[in-house]
C-alpha cells in the first residue's frame, strides 16, 4: 500500500511529466490525470497520435514526476515514479474514463485514448518533513 503522505500528495495535484522511450527515440509530455488510490496509478488522456502514445505502444516501462513548483526549500516536494502504461479497455476503460472525466468534465470536448500508469516504483521527497526526507515505495 501506498504510504498516506505519498497519496495526498497525488491527489493535491493535476499535472504529471511522463517520460516514454524506444529504441533510439525518448519524449516526455505534461499531462492532466487522475489517480485511482485502489488501483495505484494515474489515469491520462491522450490521442493515439501523439509522440508519447506511440511510444506507450512500443514500449510499456515509463518513468515520470509530479512536483511542488517552489523557490522555498522548506517546502519543496516531489514525486519520481516509474510506471508501466496501457491503453485501457472494457470495464477498465469505463472505470478509468470516469475518473478523469469527473475530474476533467472539459475533456469530453477532446478527443483521445484513455491510458493507465501502472505504478511499480516511487520516491517521494519531501523537506516538509526535513530536508530530503525521502519516503520510497515498490510494486510487490
């Protein structure tokens, strides 16, 4: 299970960078999601032409961060995840595409997949709990 901090800290944000690479091509692209706590892993929006969504497809295994946008180093915070992503399908789709539309109601004006980042590690640093306090979670 997901440490509590971590978890407030994901839901008190929006916006994620995910970084996708295969063979000799990489990108990272900012992206509004979701995060499905029972589920441990963000939900995005994303056509299936864009750059990074063709690199979902040929490779799964991306790595990403959700962070605090601060010039206090008090209060810095952030998350460095990897995560493995899949285009969702079926009643996992609907589950999912719910979540995000209820956070986005917007996004059904946009077309686009619905993706899943299955998250299989994090390390969360927060100095809010002293200075590069790292709180660290892996997938079983």
């Amino acid at each position: 299970m997901i440490n509590e901090k971590i978890t407030r800290f994901i839901l008190s944000h929006h916006v994620l960078t995910v970084a996708a690479a295969a063979q000799d091509d990489l990108w990272c692209a900012n992206c509004f999601y979701a995060y499905l706590p029972e589920e441990e892993g963000f939900v995005i929006c994303s056509e299936k032409s864009t750059r990074h969504s063709c690199l979902f497809v040929r490779n799964p295994n991306v790595a990403g961060s959700v962070f605090l946008e601060t010039e206090e180093i008090a209060r810095i915070q952030g998350l460095q995840f990897t995560a493995l992503s899949q285009m969702c399908e079926g009643d996992f789709h609907d589950k999912c595409r719910k979540a995000y539309m209820k956070r986005f109601p917007y996004a059904a004006l946009k077309d686009g997949e619905i993706w899943f980042l299955k998250l299989m590690s994090l390390k969360f640093t927060d100095n809010c709990l002293g200075f590069g306090k790292k709180l660290l979670w892996n997938r079983e």
